[in-house]
C-alpha cells in the first residue's frame, strides 16, 4: 500500500478528515462527527506503517500472526491500538479491513428513530 492509497482509503470512510496536530509530517485521520482517531501516520517515512484501534483479543492475535509486522501501537494505549508495517507482509485486504473496523470503533454513532 502507498502512502497515498492510505489516506485516500482512509478519507473515503464516513465522517473521515486528515488532521495534523502533531506537525506537518504525521497525518491523524479522524470522523469529524466526535474527533475521535482511528488511525496515524507519517506518510513520508520509510517504511511506512499506521496505527489504528483493533480490539484487545484481535490485537493479540495479529500480533502472534504477523510478528514484527503488526506490533503493540507506537506512542499509544498498547492494549487497544496496534502499528501495521505496510511493506506488503500483511495483505492490502486486511489492513483495509482493519482501518474499518478501526472506524467503526470510534464513529459517531446513529441514533434511532423514535417510533410513532
């Protein structure tokens, strides 16, 4: 995966926009409906890698499946971010999956309808 069929993927989930507070050279995509972050990364770095919310049992065993490839988050809550190495190891199919379900995890939620 590229660095910009990362972002483009990721800005093409719902709510999604690319944020940089932490200076120019690490993206933070985020919904804009809470600001809440799903994935981080610095486009620009060899080799390039994201990190993005996965559940704590997922997390454990991608980690086991993929060691050195998909490690605890990098600066963040080891228990409930991970870091992919996007060096064709772990499959496009799959991190895409990941940034999803990573989206899904911290997305606005939709509140019902009220019946009548």
């Amino acid at each position: 995966m590229t660095p910009d069929a990362l972002a483009a993927f990721c800005l093409s989930l719902p709510q999604a926009i690319e944020t940089f507070p932490f200076g120019p050279e690490t993206s933070v995509f985020k919904t804009s409906g809470n600001g809440k972050i799903f994935a981080l990364s610095a486009l620009d770095r060899e080799p390039l890698a994201v990190s993005l919310k996965c559940d704590p049992e997922d997390s454990k065993a991608l980690r086991e499946e993929f060691p050195g490839h998909i490690t605890p988050g990098y600066h963040l809550n080891k228990k409930h971010w991970i870091t992919v190495v996007l060096d064709g190891t772990v499959d496009d199919a799959l991190v895409k999956q990941l940034l999803r379900e990573s989206h899904a995890l911290v997305r606005p939620k939709i509140p019902r309808g009220r019946g009548a």
